[in-house]
C-alpha cells in the first residue's frame, strides 16, 4: 500500500522504517549528521514550503513532510487496517448471480 505524506509525494509503506517529529533535528547530533550525510548523496526530498513538521525516513530516501506524525501515524495505522481486511468482493459476485 501507499501513504501520502504531503507535498504530492507518496510513498511504499513498506518502505518506511521511521517517521520522527521534526523539532528532534536540532535535538540529536545523530540525525543532524544522518541527513547532512543524505543531503550529500542528494537523498533528502524537502517540501516546497519548508514548513515541515515530520521527517519520513524509507530505506533509500530521506522525506521532509509538512504533515505531522500523527496525521501520518493514522494514514500509517489506515493502510495496515486495510491490508488485514479480507477480500469479500468475490464472495459477494457469486452470492448475487
């Protein structure tokens, strides 16, 4: 499945390893350094408005969202919810004809 994280970027949810909040950069030399290093290898994805409020990291790219992890938690949370449900639309073909 696929999550849109704002900014018309979408993404494999299967891809998503991490999302942390935004205000955490300035708060951990570790990140700082992870997406300096990205930015060199130009695998960072920023948004336009530079109003980000989360960073998405996936395995091969570094997104700056303008949603907040919450509202990425749920879309996040949406999609493994609909993965689980079974496919009753077959069942339902037979049923009827």
């Amino acid at each position: 499945m696929f999550i849109h994280i704002g900014d018309d970027q979408v993404i494999r949810s299967k891809d998503v390893v991490a999302i942390i909040d935004h205000n955490l950069i300035s708060s951990s030399s570790i990140i700082e350094e992870m997406i300096f290093n990205q930015r060199k290898n130009k695998n960072v994805i920023e948004n336009q408005a530079q109003d980000a409020k989360a960073i998405v990291i996936t395995q091969d790219e570094i997104f700056f969202s303008p949603l907040s992890v919450m509202t990425l938690k749920k879309r996040a949370n949406m999609m493994a919810t609909l993965n689980k449900l079974e496919d009753f639309s077959e069942k339902i073909i037979d049923e009827e004809a």
